[in-house]
C-alpha cells in the first residue's frame, strides 16, 4: 500500500503528465471536429479534475463540488457524446484552474491524512482513469494530425529506431491445462472486470512470438485482402464497406512503398514494427488470410502470465502479475510510457519475455482477442465507480497488454481493456495463433 508521501508525487507527476498533452495547443487546435471517436479537449480535461472530486473528495471529506454547475458539464453519463459540442465550458484559463484546485485539495488531504486500504483504492482508481485519458489525449492527438504530445521521459528521435529488434517470427508452444483466469483477491489494484479468478480449462495451443509486423501485414494489403469478402465475415465487411477501407488508415502509397502518417508527419512504414491502428474487424481478415485466428482473452493471459509445471504438462499455479514477474518496473522489458513516441521492433525488449517466450505482451501495441467482452462468474459492481465495465458487456471486444503510449499503472497481465470493435483509432494491433 503507497504511504501519503508517495502518492501525492504520483498525483503530481500524473497531473504534469496531463497538461503536457495539450500544453503546446493553441485555442483553435482545442476546438475539434465533432466526431464519434473524439472529445473536445477542454471537456476532456475538465473531465479528468471532475473524476478526482467526484469519486475521491466528495467522498472523503463529505464536500460540495469544487465547481458549481461542474457535474452539468463533466459527468460522462449524464451528458450525451455529441452534446459536449454544446455545452458552456468554462475558458482555457478557467479549466486550468479548475484542475489545480482539484489538484491541491487532493493533495491537501494527503498532507493531513495517511490513507487505508480503502482510501487507497480511491486514489488509485482517480490516477488510473487519468492515465486512460492521457492515452485517450495521445490517439486523439493522432487521430486530428496534431504534433506528438512532448513528454518529460520521452526520448528525441526516430519511433522507428533499431532498438536491438527486428523480425520474431514463429509460434510458441503453450501446454493448457487448468488455469485461474482474472485477478487475485491479493492484487495490488484491480477493476471490477477482473474480479475474480477462476478455474478455467485452457486447450494447448501455439501462439505467436510477437504481434503482427507491418511487412506481414502489408503481404495481406498487396494481396488483395481488403476486397476478398469471405475473409471478412457480415459484420465486417458492412463496415469495409462503409469505410471503403482498402488499407490501415494512416497508411499512404508513396513513390517507393508504403508510408504512414504519425501524428503530423508522414515516414516510411516500418518493417518490423507491429501493425497499429487496426480494428478488429481487419485483424479478423488478416487471421483467416493467413490461415491463423486470434488468442481468446484466456489463451492470451495464458501465455503472458502463466508459468509450465516441471513435468512439462500443463502449467503451475503461480501466475505473473507481469510477462517478466511480479517487479513493476518495465525499463528494459516494455515500450510503455510514451518513452519512444511510437511503436519500436517487435524483436526489441527481450528481458520482458513471457516464462513462454512471448515478447511485448505488454507495451507497444493493445492487442485485440478474439472475445467478447462478458462479466466474469459472480461478477458485482464495484463503489463507487458503477459504470465503468457493466455498460459495455456485451458490445465490446477485449484487448489485452497496452501500447506504447500507455501508463504503467495501466499495464498488467489481468487488465481488461475494451472497444468496440470498428474502433482504429486506438493504439490496438494483434498477435495470433495456430489452427488447431
């Protein structure tokens, strides 16, 4: 459990982290188009500060809401997508100041109270919704052609730089067996959709070493998949055809080959990086061109978390909070953090290799799998954050890992994260396995 003093640096630090992702817009760059798959970024923001008062200082301390009206214009179930478009938002300057406010009662109260358990979890639940948004902040970023955010641990140079990757061709073999699929009681913080472990069978099966590269997804492009409508199923070839999609959307011909627009700038496609920006619908495609299928969320935790019994049958009980262990520190083992500014080599990263040597099943890229997103056995809502998972059962596919852009408290083997699956916006790519 984090003392007082630890967390109010990881309140400060998460708060820096989130006024970088809009600090170098200007006022016409915050006024966005209305789009599905976008927010403005003032509601966003002020979004953020409305969490934290919401969820932590009302409850904590029995106070009023810091901003009057606040809950009219930040409270994400009460008003609608398209209306935020609408709303009186206060002024840049106001949010901004709205923000610090929030940001100093927080840590007002943790100069003057050391947290319990359950108090814990409150601030961590606030810091992890705000690491969502600052990734949310990065893709929208992305998705309007805006600059790459400039963040204090991000590295000047190329994305694509060599890193000690390339290629990582072929499959590992993982054995099955009985696994506790989900989230301990013991687990240092977790949501309610991970809740809670559970025996599940698992068959043997082979999954691939890395995520899908963009050299093995330009083969798919070249190849004419896009047009084949029986690599696509109903559902998406409605939406190819809608789109009129024939490649992944920031992807560009150029004179000498595939380009991709990153952010405000336009390079060459990397060989050996993960394919990202795809939907599930396209990774689907891709699977049954290639004659592969993508993991289930269980075959996927399998492989990331799981350790093989001695006997060489089956696995172990132990399960890895993270591919490489239990230690939270990802440097050397993960390209999480904006460190990067972009996706790097599926073949880099070696020291964060699972026990069954499947590498960047954290950081890089989200992968897709093939489920949906359900409830597990006994599912209950968690306080006080009731709409985060029951909402969205059903409608939406599971990703498992993180990108490159993702915090790390937001990256752990037993995290469910969600989307619908026409979404390519996101940080999402794939890694598949063999038909049996």
């Amino acid at each position: 459990m984090l003392p007082a003093s630890r967390l109010a640096q990881v309140v400060e630090e998460a708060h820096e982290h989130t006024l970088a992702c809009i600090a170098d817009l200007h006022d016409a760059q915050l006024s966005v188009p209305l789009m599905e798959i976008v927010n403005p970024f003032a509601w966003e923001l002020g979004h953020v500060a409305f969490f934290y008062d919401v969820f932590l200082l009302r409850i904590l301390e029995q106070r009023s809401p810091v901003m009057e009206g606040g809950d009219d214009l930040y409270d994400s179930f009460k008003v609608d997508h398209d209306d935020r478009w609408h709303l009186p938002l206060p002024t840049r300057r106001e949010t901004l100041e709205y923000t610090e406010r929030v940001k100093d009662l927080v840590l007002e109260r943790l100069a003057s109270h050391e947290p319990d358990a359950g108090e814990t979890y409150l601030y961590l639940l606030a810091l992890v919704h705000e690491d969502m948004h600052g990734e949310a902040f990065t893709y929208m970023r992305q998705t309007l052609g805006y600059a790459m955010p400039s963040f204090a641990n991000s590295v000047a140079g190329s994305p694509a730089r060599d890193i000690g990757g390339g290629p990582l061709p072929g499959d590992v073999q993982v054995p099955g067996g009985a696994m506790r699929l989900g989230a301990a009681p013991d687990a240092p913080f977790t949501f309610d959709n991970e809740k809670w472990s559970h025996v599940t069978e698992i068959r043997p099966y082979k999954i691939a070493r890395a995520p899908v590269t963009n050299s093995e997804f330009e083969a798919f492009v070249e190849d004419g998949g896009y047009f084949r409508r029986e690599l696509w199923g109903y559902q998406g070839w409605t939406w190819r055809s809608r789109t009129g999609a024939c490649h992944p959307v920031y992807w560009r011909r150029g004179k000498e080959g595939w380009m991709r627009r990153h952010f405000d700038s336009v390079v060459p496609l990397e060989p050996h990086a993960p394919v990202v920006h795809v939907n599930w619908f396209e990774a689907s495609a891709y699977c049954n061109w290639a004659r592969r299928r993508l993991p289930t969320e269980a075959e996927w935790e399998m492989a990331a978390s799981a350790e093989p019994a001695n006997h060489g049958s089956g696995v172990t009980e132990r399960k890895r909070r993270y591919p490489w262990g239990d230690d939270p520190h990802y440097a050397g083992r993960a390209n999480l953090d904006a460190h990067h500014s972009g996706c790097v080599d599926v073949g880099a990263y070696a020291a964060g290799d699972s026990a069954f040597g499947c590498r960047q099943m954290i950081g890089n890229v989200w992968e897709w799998t093939a489920s949906a997103f359900y409830p597990f056995p006994g599912f209950v809502v968690d306080y006080p954050y009731k709409e985060y998972s029951a909402p969205w059962f059903g409608y939406r596919k599971v990703l498992k890992g993180g990108s490159w852009a993702t915090r790390p408290r937001f990256a752990y083997n037993t995290l469910r994260n969600f989307f619908q699956p026409y979404r390519n916006d996101i940080f999402a790519g794939f890694r598949t396995c063999a038909l049996d």
